[in-house]
C-alpha cells in the first residue's frame, strides 16, 4: 500500500497543512507556538522546485516575520520579512502579487528601523522603490507612498539633510490632499520636511513649513487632521525656541479650538493645551487659563 500524504513529513501537501495550522494559531493569538510551528515548517522545506512547498515556506517565513514583530524582535522580524520577499518569484504585473511583495518589503523595513538598524531599512525602502516605485494598482501605490515617507525618515535618522529635505518636497509635490490618504502622508511630509530644516538650522523656514500643513485641517478624516493638529504644536514649540511665545500661544489658541470636539486627535489636543497652559503661566498670564478662541 502506497503511504498517505500525511505519513510524509515532506510530502507537499503535509507541509500545505502545516502551514495552514501557523495561520490558525497565529489568528488564536498563540504567538509562541505557531514562531515555533513556523522555524519547524521552514527545515522541512527542502525541494523548493514545488510550488506547493515554494507556497508553504512563503507562508512560514511570512508568518515568522510577523509574529516576531508581534513579539518586538524586530531585528529578526527584518530578516524573515525579507527571506519571505526572495522566497517565491513575484510577478509584479499582477496587482496581488506585487502587493504582497510591496508589504514584506514595508514590514522589512520598519522593523529594521525599529530595530535600529537604518541602513538595513534604508536600503529596504530603496528595493521598495526600485522594484514598485511604478506601481498603478491603489492598494500597492499606498505602500509605495508609505515607503518614501519612511525612506525620508529613515534619510533623517541617518543626518542626510538635504536628501532628507529633497525626499520631503517631492512627496509635497506629488501628493493629492483631496485624498483622505494622501493627505495623512503629505501631513507627514510637511512635518518631516520642517525636521529638514530645523536640522539644517534653518528655524524660520521651518515655522512656515509647519504653517503649511494647517490646511489640512479642512480634510475630513482624521489621520490628515491628527498631522495637522500636531505639526501646530511643532510649530508652537520652535517660535518660543525662536523667542515668539507670544505667537506660539495664538497658534496653540486657535489649534485647539479647532480640534476640541475632533475624538481623533483628542490626545494632540490635550497636549497642547497642557504647553498652552505653561507658556500662559510663564507669561504671567495663567489667570486667563487656555483659551479656546483666537487667531495665529
């Protein structure tokens, strides 16, 4: 009698269900066992000519790379997420596949940066760009966008300024603040673009910088008014570094006045009235409390 599949530990449709037990205790939250159901899979993974096996030790390194992020060993998490990204041979004129590519290089890279190590992410987000930086497909152009934003981060981190500044006003230039996305990534971009020049010493630039991104206030969804609200209470912080206290506290005034009723940013806005309430009791004005009207 010929052996069943699952009398094979290497047979490929054992190993498919193997990684679909990782699946299940991933999602039951039993993160350490399936980290260990994932690094047994993965020896077993030998003839990767199959595409069920090819499919299988994806799914295993995929999973590992998340669960060890779940777990913040980040460093490790980078490695699986990018053993995963050179597991199987992504086609990327297919929108799904080039996706799944575009997130395990994403997850790579910010947790090469959570881990510290920027020059690992750097070059992460430059794969990124370099393999998808074209992409049409809406789900995989977000990736993208969130990996420039990350890459000009990461530029920072690193004391590349002007790379930094220059990533910065490229994303100014091509992000579309009508969409509710976009325009949480450009809100970002503004505040990144600021850091720029503060670094460079360039303060006043930086104030209007920070300026800039009040008009996405306006936008309805509350990732773009969280950027908004707290590149404000940025913005408030170099004018009393500029010796401005003055118009920092008219900024901080008319800020939380906009935001005070916005759930998404209540913990911005509860910040700035705690910096609104100090710079008032420095300028011997804290009888006239944290106002709530006024105009920058």
């Amino acid at each position: 009698m010929a052996p069943r599949p699952d009398d094979l530990p290497n047979h490929p449709q054992t190993l498919r269900a193997a990684a679909d037990d990782i699946l299940e205790l991933h999602e039951l939250g039993r993160l350490d066992e399936a980290l260990d159901a994932c690094d047994a899979l993965l020896t077993r993974t030998v003839d990767l000519d199959d595409p069920v096996v090819r499919e299988s030790a994806f799914t295993a390194w995929f999973e590992r790379g998340a669960l060890l992020a779940e777990l913040g060993e980040f460093e490790a998490a980078a490695a699986a997420h990018v053993a995963a990204s050179g597991t199987l041979p992504f086609d990327l004129a297919d929108p799904d596949q080039a996706h799944e590519l575009a997130l395990l290089l994403l997850n790579a890279g910010t947790s090469a940066d959570a881990a510290g190590d920027t020059a690992s992410a750097l070059a992460t987000y430059d794969r990124l760009l370099d393999q998808l930086g074209g992409a049409t497909d809406p789900v995989t152009a977000e990736l993208v966008i969130r990996g420039r934003v990350n890459r000009t981060v990461t530029l920072l981190g690193l004391d590349r300024v002007d790379e930094a500044l220059a990533g910065a006003d490229a994303l100014i230039a091509d992000l579309d603040s009508t969409d509710p996305f976009q325009a949480e990534q450009l809100g970002m971009a503004h505040r990144i673009r600021a850091a720029a020049l503060r670094a460079g010493g360039r303060l006043d630039e930086a104030v209007v910088a920070l300026a800039e991104a009040e008009t996405l206030a306006a936008v309805a969804e509350g990732g773009a008014r969280f950027q908004a609200a707290a590149a404000q209470g940025e913005r408030a912080e170099l004018l009393v570094e500029l010796g401005r206290a003055d118009e920092a506290i008219a900024v901080l005034e008319v800020t939380v006045a906009r935001f005070a009723d916005d759930p998404d940013v209540a913990a911005v806005v509860s910040d700035l009235r705690e910096v609104e309430a100090e710079l008032l009791d420095a300028a011997g004005r804290s009888d006239q409390g944290p106002a709530s009207s006024g105009s920058a």
